[in-house]
C-alpha cells in the first residue's frame, strides 16, 4: 500500500495501564507502530494514561501526553494539535471505544480527523454482537442460538428458547468483562443485570453454550484488497469454557 500524502500529524490513542485482557502486546505494537510512522516522515503525537511503558519514552513520539484516556481529553488533545489522522488500533478495547465515542460526538467531524486502521462501521461490526452475529449469518457460517437483549426481561424470554446453560456476551466490552455463564434463572438474573451493567451500550447477547466442545483458533489477516494471510492456527488444550488465557 502507498504512503498517504495527504497525511502529515497522526494521533495515537494507547491502551493505558496493563490488565487482563489488554497487556504489554499493546505497548509493544504501538512502540513499533510510532518507529514505523516516524520513519515514513509522519508526525506522531501519542496519548497515554500510562507513563511506564515504552511507548511513551520520549523519543517514540514528536508529542506525548500522559494524560486520562477519556472522550473530553481526547477532544481538547485533537483541538489543540489539530492531527489529520487518528489511529486507535493500537489502544485495545479502550482505543476502539474511544474512536467510537469520538466519532459519535462529532469531534472527528468538526476538526476534519479521519478514522485510519480501522472504519467506525467495521469497529462497530465487531464489537457490537448483534451486527457481529448478523454479519456471520450473511456469509453462512453457522452460530450457537441467541438473541440480543436490551433489558432483563429479554434475556429472560431469550434464554427461554435458547435454553440453559447460557452465555451472557456484552457489547463493547474488555477481555469478556461482564460476561458470565447461566445455568438456571436465578443465575440469569444476576448475570444479565451484571452484563447490562457492564456494557458502554447496555445491551448483551445471550447465546446458547458450547461448553465442552474442543476449542480451535484461525487467525487471519486481510485487507482491502482482499488479501488474506493467515497468521497461526491453534488447537487448545482445554475445551470450550476455560478461558484461553489460562489454556
């Protein structure tokens, strides 16, 4: 892909500190991503919470604010340095949500930054498990039953039909946050208002379980052009319902 001539100052949005889910690998892409960005002559201005990583070593960045990864510091951060670009693939959970708060709120708009890595709909696509889930159908790939819920109620009459035990998936969440598995109502309960609670955008999906099944992972890499490179293949040792992190 060409060099973007039109581009001149990217703004950078960090993971901020490390937790489960979202640990140095982000630290390590986006210190390779600002060497990579310097090196074609771009001007980098990086935004992190947190101050020991590598990333915000003084000589990865033209600009680095240590600063609190929310949408008004963002906002003020955009105004002041006026970028052309706003790259947040780097930032994990919390860059994408945060490109989404800032697009939806019309910052990107009124100071004229263009989403780069990755387009709102396709961040929305995937993070959103209804658009997710949709998506998957329209390509014929088979899912566990589910249904979308937006209420406690729903995730009741959902779980009436996909049956228990059940898996309670927030929209827009870090490393599953919020998620939880169902075995009767009284746990349902709990477990819907839990993850309606946790999600940005207050809504789950409850999906029927496939704990049990043995658990296999294709990683693939692809892009506009349609080229596709698949990355690792895995087989787990632990089945469905022990988290790959501790697999």
């Amino acid at each position: 892909m060409p060099k973007r001539t039109d581009l001149e100052k990217i703004l950078l949005i960090g993971s901020g500190p490390i937790v489960i889910g979202q640990a140095c690998e982000f630290d390590y892409s986006g210190t390779q991503a600002c060497k990579a960005l310097r090196e074609e002559g771009f001007e980098i201005v990086l935004v992190n919470s947190n101050p020991a990583t590598i990333m915000t070593d003084p000589e990865m960045a033209h600009r680095t604010y240590v600063e609190p990864l929310t949408p008004d510091v963002l906002a003020k951060i955009i105004e002041r340095e006026r970028p052309q670009a706003l790259l947040p693939t780097l930032g994990g959970q919390t860059g994408l949500n945060l490109a989404v708060a800032l697009a939806e709120d019309g910052t990107l708009e009124r100071f004229g930054v263009e989403l780069i890595g990755a387009k709102l709909h396709a961040i929305k696509k995937a993070e959103d498990r209804d658009l997710f889930k949709r998506a998957m159908e329209k390509i014929g790939l088979q899912l566990p039953r589910s249904g979308y819920a937006r209420s406690l109620e729903e995730a009741r009459q959902i779980v009436g039909r996909v049956g228990y035990p059940a898996i309670i998936r927030p929209s827009f969440t870090l490393g599953g946050t919020g998620g939880s598995i169902a075995y009767n109502p009284e746990e349902l309960d709990e477990a819907a208002r839990w993850g309606l609670q946790m999600s940005p955008v207050g809504t789950v999906l409850d999906e029927e379980s496939v704990i049990g099944w043995k658990e296999f992972e294709l990683e693939v890499m692809r892009d506009l052009a349609d080229n596709v490179v698949i990355i690792c293949s895995i087989e787990n040792v632990d089945p469905m319902g022990v988290h790959t992190g501790d697999s």
